[in-house]
C-alpha cells in the first residue's frame, strides 16, 4: 500500500466533534454534544439541562 505524503488527513487524530445542542434552562450554560455523548440531558419538552444542574435536581427530587 502507497500513502501519498502530500495528503494529510486535516489535523491531529482524535479531533473531537462538539455541536452546540442549548443552553441549560437553569444556570445558562451551553450544553453541547461531544463525539455524540450529551453533556447534559434533554427533556420530553425539549428543555436542556447540563449534568450538575440535574443532578441538583435530583437530590431535590429523591425523597430519601
Ligand atoms: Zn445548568
């Protein structure tokens, strides 16, 4: 197999997919998509919240 040196593959290896999906209806926030992992979640409505934010609201949820 011949590689041709001329051709690069553009930058490094392991460049990263990010797409900015919202910002989180809480503290503002962007939430984005990295390598198609949410940093955040998303609700049934359509709302965004980043993982601390919901986290919080869990404990606030959580009866226990
Ligand atoms: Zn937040």
């Amino acid at each position: 197999m011949k590689h041709r040196r001329n051709e690069k593959k553009s930058g490094r290896e392991g460049l990263r997919i990010q797409e900015r999906v919202g910002y989180c209806t809480d503290c503002g926030r962007s939430v984005d998509c990295l390598d198609g992992f949410l940093n955040g979640v998303i609700f049934g409505d359509g709302r965004l919240r980043c993982f601390p934010c919901d986290e919080k609201n869990k404990e606030k949820d959580d009866p226990m």
